[in-house]
C-alpha cells in the first residue's frame, strides 16, 4: 500500500514537470514545478487517506 501512495505522489510530480517542460520552461522552472508537484501531490494524498 505505501508503494501505491509513493507511486501516486510522484505521478502528480511528475506530471508538473512534464507540463512545464511541454511548456517550454527552463530546467530551475521544471525542477521547481516538480517539487511543487510533489507537495501538491502529497497533500492530496493525505487528504485522500483521510476520507477513506
């Protein structure tokens, strides 16, 4: 299950940073976006978890 959660995170991560590199973003603003991704991700993810 904690595998699942990881997974899900880095998806919404991942994700931020493809859009920003399809976007044409310079590589601070991927790595930026990937990183906020990650929170955004992980925040979800416990709001999820929450409701469950």
């Amino acid at each position: 299950m904690n595998r699942l959660k990881a997974a899900v995170v880095a998806l919404v991560g991942a994700s931020a940073g493809l859009v920003t590199l399809s976007g044409g973003g310079s590589p601070a603003q991927i790595a930026a976006a990937v990183v906020a991704g990650l929170a955004v991700g992980a925040v979800l993810l416990a709001y999820l978890v929450r409701i469950a």
